[in-house]
C-alpha cells in the first residue's frame, strides 16, 4: 500500500509554520586548485575532467540541519567545490517542527537497530512533514542528493521532476530495526541511486536496482582542519581552562548513546588512577535536528558533577570547529568509543593531525585506521584503557603511529577523493555523459 498523509497533499504553509521554500544555504565557489599542493595536480585534473562533461548541471543536496553533524560538515565543503567546477549545485534545507526531528531521531536509532515501534501519529507526521517539504521544492534539478532517514521520503510525494534522484544514508544500516525497514522501504525504492559508507551496511533484504558505497571524507582545508600552530592551539586549550602541560584526553562526537560519552569516562577514570593529573575533554555541538542530545547532555554532566579534570564543551558555550581543532591537534590520545558508527568523521579529522586515536572497532571506524597506522582498534573497555595507557607512556611511538594515520587519511579520505566519487555517480545517472 502507498503512503499518503490524511488521503492528500498539503498545500504549501498549510499547518503550524509558513514556509514558502526550502531553506537556501549561502555558499561560495571555492577553486579546486587550493588543494593541489595536498592531494597533487595529477588528482586536481582528474576531477576537472570528470566534471567537464557535467558543466552546467543543476544539482541540489537536501538535508535537515547546517550544523552538528558530519553531513553539514561535508556538504559545506563539497558545494563550494562543485560550484567552483562551472556546476550549479545549491545546498537545501527542509523545515519542520520539533516533534518530527524527535521522531526522526527515533527512525534514524530504529535503522541502527534500536527498539521502536512507530504509532499512526508518528508516521503521519513524518509523512506530513516530507508532503510538505517535496511541494517546497519549487526549483528544477539535474540531480538531487538526499542525506538520511530525515527527508528520505521526498522523492515519493515529489515525484521524479524531471530529475535524478540519489538517497545517501550516513548511518550504520546492517541491522536495522525490521519494521522501521518495511516503512522506508516504499521511499527508498523511487531513487535512482542508494549510497552507503560501506557494502556492510547495505540491509539484507534491501533490493534496488543502484547500491552504491562511498566513503565520507574530510575537508583539509577547513577551519576544523587546517594546520594551527602549536602554540594557539596550547593557548586556546588553555584558554578553555585546561592545564596546557598536563596530559589529556578527548572524544569530540555528538552527545548521543551511540558514541558511549559515558563509557569514555569510566575509560578516563581507569586511565587515571596510572596516570595522575589526566585530564579529560568532551567536545560536542548541540545539533538542531537532534533534541536527544539535551537527555545525553544532562546525564554527563550530573556524571561529571564535582570533577574539575573533566571539561564538558559546546558550541552552546562557542566551542567551534578552531576549537574541536585545537583540541584534537594537541590532546594526548582521542578516543572515540562508538558503539554504533556510520563512519566517524572525527576519526580521520584527528588522523589528519598526527594525533593518536583509540576507537572501538565499530562501523566505519576500521575502514579508517588500523592498529600502529593512526592508532589503536579495541574491542572493549579493557583493551581501550590498555591502549590508551601505551600511547601516553611511549610518546614517541605514539607520534609515529599518529604521522602514519595523516598520510593514510592523506591518501583515502580528502574532500577531494569524495568529490571525484560522487562526480562519477552522477555521470553514470546523466543523459550527458555517454
């Protein structure tokens, strides 16, 4: 059976909120030529080639926030980059209310295989949100890309337009919540094209005619990521109220079950007791289209009540991406205790560094680094405390393994790599390129 909300279609601003389009992200071209002394001329003119053909294309990449998340990091450096390529590509956001955010967040834990059971309101007002979205999308498009569980459905009330249509799910899908699956299924199946991090991720009884991997990547480039000079990063970790000269670690990662910040500080805790005056950072940014993050946020901070070495940092207090920078440039060891992870961004940004990380063998994480290449893959509490206290008593080593882990992530995970990738999906889809 189709899906339909209340037997129609919205009008555009019908219900709470007036919107009349989709919300239009401001970015500028950026030359592809800024990357060249990383990532080489031979690569800079492989993507100029891939992307002559598609001169003049019409692409719109559609998701729910500009903040707080791996896919608004990527999208902020990727558009630019098309834009810069003679490619009119357009960054779009929907708009919702807060109730369908909670519900979305709740889809998006069922497809990482949580418990959920989705009552006929939810449902509906998923599906009204998405109506409403499609009927907002008023431009015409070459190509649309649509990020995550959020706006899934808009290609199903949208219709085609005219236009290619690719859904890219950032998210770990291997074992989802089964009945979450049937309800996405319907949406899932109008796409020309599905993308996945990782073949792993692709649901057993998902059937498509285009399954795609591709791999995230991070912007070297970016503010998050360009090389700072040590000292303002000691100045700025200092400024933050954190002892410059004694030893630390960090996790920056969403407040969310799923990257364990509580079992990062039972890690800390254990590490401590070798290590006297450690002190630990949690890095966050409270992201609009998650409101779990206040319940995450809560129980950290009544865990970290009366502990003056643990340092609780948001954007809510103007932790940005130089900070997140900083931090991760000169902590000791990042951790990043995933349970469940579609990639980890931060892992490769930490990587780019030099900086040594001890992650949870989970998701994209191993596809990232390997033991002594960036860091240290562990399987429990006991193996991340045992790593994590061989990085801080062999410093040396530990700054071996973290230059090996830039040079992997120089040559696997650029913005640019992922640039080429997804100009190549696109001219398989193009009537242009034959």
């Amino acid at each position: 059976m189709g899906h339909v909300y209340n037997g129609g279609r919205l009008a555009a601003g019908e219900g709470k909120g007036e919107w009349t389009v989709l919300d239009h992200v401001d970015v500028g071209p950026r030359p592809l030529k800024a990357y060249a002394h990383i990532v080489g001329e031979e690569a800079v003119q492989e993507i100029e080639d891939l992307a002559a053909p598609l001169r003049g294309a019409r692409i719109a990449h559609i998701n729910a926030t500009t903040y707080g998340g791996g896919v608004s990091e990527l999208l902020r450096s990727i558009v630019p980059l098309y834009r810069g390529l003679g490619i009119q590509c357009d960054w779009k956001l929907i708009s919702a209310e807060p109730p369908f955010f909670s519900i979305t967040k709740s889809l998006h834990n069922a497809l990482q295989g949580a418990p959920y059971e989705l009552t006929r309101a939810a449902r509906e007002t998923y599906l009204m949100y998405n109506t409403r979205n499609a009927q907002l999308l008023e431009e015409q498009y070459d190509f649309i890309i649509v990020h995550d569980p959020q706006p899934a459905a808009m290609r199903y009330f949208r219709g085609s337009a005219g236009a290619k249509w690719i859904w890219r799910c950032h998210i770990d899908t291997s074992e989802p919540n089964e009945g979450i699956l049937d309800f996405m299924l319907p949406f899932l199946a109008e796409y020309d094209a599905l993308v996945f991090t990782m073949e792993r991720f692709i649901p057993p009884r998902l059937q498509h005619q285009r399954l795609v991997t591709m791999t995230p990547a991070i912007d070297p480039l970016s503010p998050k990521n360009m090389t700072l000079p040590k000292g303002i990063c000691h100045e700025i970790r200092a400024w933050r109220g954190i002892d410059p000269y004694r030893p630390l670690l960090t996790q920056v990662s969403r407040f969310d079950p799923w990257k364990d910040p509580i079992g990062v500080i039972s890690v800390y805790r254990l590490v401590r007791r070798e290590v006297p005056g450690l002190q630990l950072a949690l890095l966050s940014s409270m992201a609009s289209d998650d409101p779990e993050v206040w319940e995450i946020y809560e129980e950290i901070i009544a865990e970290t009540r009366g502990d003056d070495d643990i340092h609780v940092l948001t954007n809510l207090i103007g932790v940005g991406d130089v900070e997140v920078n900083a931090f991760q440039a000169c902590s000791d060891v990042v951790l990043q205790r995933s349970i469940r992870e579609g990639f980890g961004l931060v892992v490769s940004e930490t990587m780019w560094k030099g900086t040594p990380v001890v992650a949870n063998r989970s998701g994209g994480i191993p596809l990232q680094m390997e033991d002594r290449v960036g860091g240290f893959l562990v399987d429990n509490t006991e193996q991340c405390v045992e790593r994590t206290l061989y990085l801080l008593h062999h410093p040396a080593e530990a700054r071996t393994i973290g230059l090996a882990g830039r040079e992997r992530v120089r040559r696997r995970f650029l913005i640019t790599r992922l640039l080429a990738d997804e100009l190549r999906l696109v001219a398989s889809l193009s009537p242009r390129v034959t």
